[in-house]
C-alpha cells in the first residue's frame, strides 16, 4: 500500500509566504526522474484547523499550476490568513489532485504558525 507523502512547514502570522521561502510553497512533481504531467488536472487545496474544514483553494484563486512542469505554487499571499486562528492550533492541510473522475491526494502535512510580536 502506497503511502501519501508528507511534508511540514512553517507560517509566519502576519507575513506573506513561508518562513523558508517569501514565494511561499512551490511544489514540484516529478515521476521517473520527469516532471509529472498535470495536464488536465484539477488541484485543490484543503485545510483544517480544528473541528471542520477551514480553507479550500482552487487554482485561479491562491494556488497556480504549470502542468507540463508538474508544478504547483501556493504563494500564500494575505498576511491576515493565519491571523485568527487560535495559538497552538494545529493546522493540517491536504493537495489534492482531481483528474479522470478519480481523486488522489498528492500531500498532505502541518502547517506550524509562529507568531511574533507584530502579527499584522
């Protein structure tokens, strides 16, 4: 049984991207040492805070793709996304990929949030 990949990272309240990169969470995919072809692909990002479903993002909205490259980028651009959720809430997400009629999840992981002295 194939297991989903994990990856965990860190937001900072208040700023835009992530603390690793100002571009926020770019993602590539790759297949046989090639880029993996999301070619026709719906991506959706989903996150969770808690009791229920927090954030779903589409592509347009905050998340792009390049799909011949295998791509997937989440800028993280509104300093204020992070702003009300409550310290030492844990904060897990999920990128999924739509294609075909068939769902499968490509990551998933924790979004740690670091708060500083000036959260805006």
């Amino acid at each position: 049984m194939s297991q989903v990949p994990n990856y965990n990272f860190q937001i900072r309240v208040g700023n835009t991207g992530t603390l690793k990169s100002r571009d926020g969470l770019v993602l590539r995919f790759l297949a046989k040492d090639q880029p993996f072809d999301l070619t026709g692909s719906e991506i959706h990002f989903f996150a969770s805070g808690g009791g229920g479903l927090w954030l779903h993002w589409q592509e347009g909205e905050h998340l792009t793709i390049k799909p011949d490259e295998g791509i997937i980028a989440l800028p993280f651009r509104e300093p204020s996304l992070f702003r009300n959720v409550p310290r030492g809430q844990l904060v897990r997400y999920e990128i999924e990929r739509r294609f075909d009629g068939h769902q499968r999840c490509l990551l998933e992981g924790a979004i740690t949030l670091v708060r500083g002295i000036d959260n805006d």
